[in-house]
C-alpha cells in the first residue's frame, strides 16, 4: 500500500511572534498566520485530500481548514499529533530560560522540565503514524496539519534524518527549519517511508504533480417533457418522459462495466433522475453542483423554439444570453473550468469520472475545451447520419497531465452499447 503525505506546519501563532514556548500550550493564528495557511493551500491547490489527520490544536485545526479551502474532506482531530509537551516552560519566553532550552532542545529531551521525553516522543510517532495508515486505503493523499518540533521527530524517526546536520544546513542558507505554514511531503510504501520533499515555506514549494489519466464519461440527460415539444429548456425545467427514462436505461446499461470512482449531476430534476437510474448498479451517489447546470437562455426559456429560430440559433452560435438575463460564453467557460479542474484533482490516475449534465453545456465544453465550432460539429453530424447531442447520449474524454483527449463524441446510448 502506498500513501502520499503532505505535512503543513501550522501558521504563525501569537506565541510564535511573542517568542513564546508553545507546544501543548495554545495560541491563536496571527493575520500572519492565517495568510501563511492560506499560501499554503495555493501551493496545494492540485492536490486533492482524501483524508486529513489534524492536532487537536486550534491552531492546526484553523490551518487545515484553510488549506482545505474548496474541498470536502473530513478533518479527522488525532491527539497523538500534538506538539511537544515542553513542560513547566510552556507559555515562557525563549529568552527567560535560554540555558535550559538550549540543553533541552539539543538532546530533544525536555523530561528534566517536567516535559515529555525524546523517548515518548519517538514512540508517539510510530504510534501515530501506525493508527493513521490503518485508516487509509491504497493510493491516498493525506493531509496531516500539526507542529514544527513533532515534525523533526517524524523526520528522525520515520525517515532516519539527522536533525543535527539539517538544522545546520537551515542555518547556513538563513532559513527556519520548519517554516510556519511550510510543506513537507513523504511516502509511505508497505512499512517504508521515504521523503520528497524536504519542509520548504509555501511560495519555494514546486514539486510537481503526479502523472496521472482520468477517463470521463459525460451522460446528457434523457428526453424531457419540453425536448418532446421543442421548447427551449436551460434554466427552466421539466421532467422525464417514459422515452427518456428508457434512454437513461439504456446509457445505464453501456456503462454497467465501467468502475466509476464518483459522479456529479447538475442540480435539474432531469438530469439528477438520469443520473440516479446511471449510478444505481454501482453503488455511488452522484453529486449534485451548479456547475453541470444547463446554459442559462434568460427570457428565451421556456419558448417554443420553432417561433425564434433564427434568433435562437444566432445566439447560440456566440453563446449571448447575457443580455436577456442569462448568461454569456464567459461566464459558461469559467463554470466548465471549475468542474474539470475540481474533479480532474480529485481524481487518481486510472480512475473514471461520471458527470452528467445537458446538451447545450455539452456543445460549450467541445467549443471551450477542444475548440469545435458548433456549426463545424452539427454539420460533420449531419454529413455522418448521426445526432449531434441525443438525449442519453454519452460523450468519452480523457485528461492527461493537464490536457485534454476526446475518445468519442457523444453517442446515443444505443451506438454506446457497441462501443463502450
């Protein structure tokens, strides 16, 4: 089993910036603090956390959560994540016992103040570590928010750093060697760890992302109440009909074999449906999100769309319903932006991704994302005796490595049965 950690020392603290010994003493995040919490979430924007181990202190508590920002990880609170206990010099200034500090922190040892032992403390790790890696699974990106001097055991213990010589070299480049709200990274491999990233302040921080491939499978929904009677439908909404539940059976049906690792539907009732009937045999539920949702038409939802055709069809052509109250291509563009980058990072490699969504969304993501024309792709349609977005449909595209692949062009469930 492998497990991919990210460390985050917690942000400045009002001891932190007082010069004031803090270990399971507390204080709270100075406006230093939160931005430095903050920084640190943007170095690890791509970063999606399946799981987050937090010191139960507040000031850890508040920097994960900063850090965490956009997604929807569970902060699990682990006592064996505190820092140091440093004993009757908790809450004292590093300058009022500089002779016992000095001794104490050389030998990482502060039993002599009533603190915790160097021997304890080793323990605590393994012991930790031990109890979050049993909670994890295969392939995991752990997000552990805690201390500066813990941070140095686990290097020691788990990694057989020699803390002596990386103080040192920190002193040498006039650096901290645990930077509030700095990020470390390491591995943990069947048993072994090994360090990636060594703790760095959030704005040196450059690892690159891992390689990785995420097959979608976009699923427009079935045919509606106002798709049978041609009225445009954005905004608005309308349910199923028996046609289109059959539809969406049959799209069910073409992506029984695939193992999707999660989906998300727009928040309309006919895709929802749809999706519900897709995800069933799989045992997920999908996610609802104002991202997937149709194109907005403003005053024109709702119309029959044989009265405006023309009109009808030269805004879609530019995308322009900002002006009669719905949306432009800009602000479509921005919504595809944020589904895709939100679950191309929350996915693993190899995993499959279900978003199902509508027809007109779907002519915005070829035209956005793979720069097809609309009137290029109905005409290439046309000339191939194929609809161009058929209600139940499913449209297959990969991301790679920060691009993206078409596979195939949306198929109406019936042609997905072959193909998929």
């Amino acid at each position: 089993m492998k497990i991919r950690f990210y460390f985050v020392r917690h942000g400045e603290t009002l001891f932190n910036r007082k010069g004031r010994v803090s270990g399971v003493s507390d204080s709270p995040l100075t406006k230093l603090g939160v931005v430095q919490a903050k920084r640190a979430g943007a170095a690890l924007h791509s970063v999606w956390f399946d799981r987050a181990f937090v010191s139960p202190a507040e000031r850890c508590i508040n920097t994960a959560n900063y850090v965490l920002a956009d997604q929807k990880a569970e902060i699990e609170i682990i006592d064996g994540l505190h820092e140091y206990d440093f004993g009757r010099l908790e809450g004292s200034r590093f300058t009022s016992h500089p002779d016992e500090l000095k001794k104490c922190f050389a030998e990482m040892d502060f039993s002599a103040v009533d603190g915790e032992s160097r021997e304890r403390c080793e323990h605590r790790v393994r012991e930790v570590f031990h109890e979050i890696v049993s909670k994890c699974s295969d392939g995991d990106r752990v997000l552990i928010a805690s201390h500066g001097y813990f941070e140095m055991f686990v290097m020691k213990e788990l990694m057989d750093i020699d803390i002596d010589e990386f103080r040192e070299q920190r002193e040498k480049e006039n650096r901290s060697p645990i930077p509030n709200g700095g990020i470390m990274v390491f591995e943990y491999d069947d048993g072994d760890y090994r360090m990636i990233c060594m703790p760095v302040e959030s704005e040196k921080y450059d690892l690159p992302d891992e390689p990785k491939k995420v097959t979608y499978y976009y699923v427009r929904h079935g045919e509606t109440l106002f798709n049978m009677y041609n009225r445009m439908q954005g905004a608005c909404d309308s349910p199923l009909t028996a046609n289109g539940i059959h539809q969406a059976e049959e799209a069910r049906d073409a992506l029984k074999q695939i193992d999707f690792a999660f989906a998300y539907t727009s928040m309309s009732k006919r895709a929802r449906d749809t999706a519900a009937i897709i995800t069933k045999p799989h045992g997920i539920k999908a996610e609802m999100t104002p991202l997937l949702k149709e194109v907005d038409f403003g005053e024109f939802d709702g119309v029959v769309s044989d009265s405006w055709r023309e009109e009808i069809m030269n805004r879609h052509t530019t995308e322009t319903w900002g002006d009669v109250g719905g949306e432009n291509a800009n602000e479509v563009k921005l919504r595809i932006l944020e589904i895709l980058d939100l679950t191309s990072r929350r996915a693993k490699d190899g995993e499959n991704v279900l978003l199902v969504s509508h027809g007109t969304f779907y002519l915005n993501i070829l035209w956005q994302i793979f720069n097809i024309d609309r009137d290029q792709y109905y005409k290439s349609c046309f000339s191939k005796g194929r609809q161009a977005m058929p209600n139940g449909g499913i449209f297959v595209f990969e991301y790679a490595d920060g691009d993206y692949r078409i596979r195939e062009l949306m198929m109406s469930p019936e042609e997905a049965l072959t193909k998929i």
